[in-house]
C-alpha cells in the first residue's frame, strides 16, 4: 500500500475522505506488470474530481506511484483512492486542499470461470437508489446503498444484486453495469439520476458504435429487462457475465453478450 508515495496504511484522522467519504476512487485489474485501460481510469478520475471539486493529481505522478505498486503486484486487484484531503472540522471544504492519494493492492477472486459462459443468477435488491443529479455516474466514496444492498445477497446465492431507482428503473449492479439485448439492440440504464458510469460500460458502448449495433441509452423498468434475449453485467474485474437466472426467468443462449466478451478480452491481450 502506498499513501501519498510512501509505503504504509496510515492516513490522518482529519481526512476527508474519512470524516466524510469526501472522495473518489478508481479499481483497475492489473495483469502481467500492466494497468488495463489506465488511460481511460485517469480520464473517469479527473471527470469525478472534477464533479466533486478535488484538485485531481497530476498523470505523471499517478503514473510512477502505479509503477511503484506494479513492481511488487504485478497481478491482481489495484485500487486508488484519491480524497481531498485534510480539513478542519465541518462539512465546508477548505479552499486549496491537497488531495491525498491511497493505492491498495489485492488477489483476484477466485470466480467460477463458468460465470463467464454459462452466466450467473442474479438478484433483485429490495433496496433503492436515491436520485442526485450531482452525484450521478460519479464513484465517490459514499457507497453506503451498495453495501446495503450487497448484503441482502447473504443466503440467496447470487453473483450479483441489481440495483432499481425509487421510479422502479433499473439503474445497475452492486458492482457492475448493466445492458440487455432486444431484438439485436443493445440497452443499457440512463444514469443521469444516480449509479456509477464505468469504463467498462464505457468500453461496450464503444464497441457498438464501432460495430453498427443500434444502442440506446434510456429508463429500463424490470419488466422490459425480463423480456430482453440476453441480459449482461460488466465491470473492470469481471469484464462481462451473461445472467442466466433472475427470479423465475430463465436465459441459455448469450451470443451477442459472447460476441463482445470475446472482443473486449482481445483487447486486453
């Protein structure tokens, strides 16, 4: 773990992304020595410091801090938390903060490698998101609503809890983004209310447009969802897994959603 470019795990009681969740952050995959889409992390990182006022670091010292924690975790799990730093007592941010900087490494998880290709069960959270237009596609470090949620998955056996708005939307996973697949188009939720906009969804809906593949993004109710031929997540780690299973539907057959895993790992190679 790196704080500020410096070895250790200790950040000042004063800081505000303690106080306060006051920040933001960015979870990449790490393979071979290599941040994938580091590029398109620091990109989404200087757009969500820029939503929340946070003097985004500079790319370059990102960069060597990133060298630093891929020389020793070369593989797995990286993340990086960027807050505004140290503060006076009181919600009012200081003007001029310096942001304090958090990397933090951790294995992969051991997923079944058919959750790939045959898909996962699903599960539709009794929780609800709360709408802030302020707030929305920004993954800040207030994530209260989806540790709730991803604890109503205890007992139910599900890789993943979906998220609705109060409107009864489908807004996203607990850790993921969403599309679903009707009669070759591809839909994914409007997240101009709430939910987190990934470089992953980011990098779907790039291969679309390079594809030809009609996609819209607009409000998706659960029941259209039920009637979709297939239904995906994805995220940075995951990279994409079909639901095969969400309450009393049922799906086997995923081939756009292969299609565009398939095309997204070339990538990464």
């Amino acid at each position: 773990m790196l704080v500020n470019g410096v070895p250790g795990n200790t950040i000042s009681i004063r800081d505000r992304g303690l106080l306060y969740g006051d920040g933001v952050f960015r979870t990449l995959r790490a393979s071979g020595g290599k941040a994938l889409h580091w590029p398109l992390h620091y990109l989404k990182l200087q757009h969500d410091c820029a939503k929340l006022g946070i003097n985004c670091p500079d790319e370059a010292l990102l960069c060597a801090e990133l060298d630093q924690v891929l020389a020793q975790h070369p593989d797995g799990i990286v993340k990086l938390i960027v807050t505004r730093g140290e503060g006076a007592r009181g919600y009012t941010p200081s003007a001029g903060a310096i942001a304090t900087r958090i990397w933090d490494c951790s294995p992969m998880p051991d997923y079944p490698a058919d959750w790939m290709t045959r898909g996962i069960k699903a599960h539709v959270c009794n929780l609800r998101l709360s709408a802030q237009p302020r707030l929305a596609c920004v993954k800040h470090l207030n994530r209260l609503e989806n540790v709730l949620a991803a604890a109503e998955l205890h007992g139910v056996q599900a890789a993943e809890g979906l998220l609705l708005d109060a409107g009864g939307h489908l807004i996203e996973g607990t850790r993921s983004n969403l599309f679903l697949v009707l009669q070759g188009r591809l839909f994914t939720p409007d997240l101009s209310r709430c939910g987190v906009a990934g470089i992953q969804r980011g990098r779907v809906m790039a291969w679309a447009l390079q594809h030809g593949i009609p996609l819209q993004v607009r409000d998706i109710a659960l029941e259209e969802a039920l009637q979709a031929d297939e239904f995906f997540i994805v995220n940075s780690i995951i990279g994409l897994w079909p639901i095969r299973e969400l309450g009393e539907r049922h799906w086997n057959h995923f081939p756009l959603a292969t299609q565009i895993r398939l095309d997204l790992e070339q990538q990464d190679a």
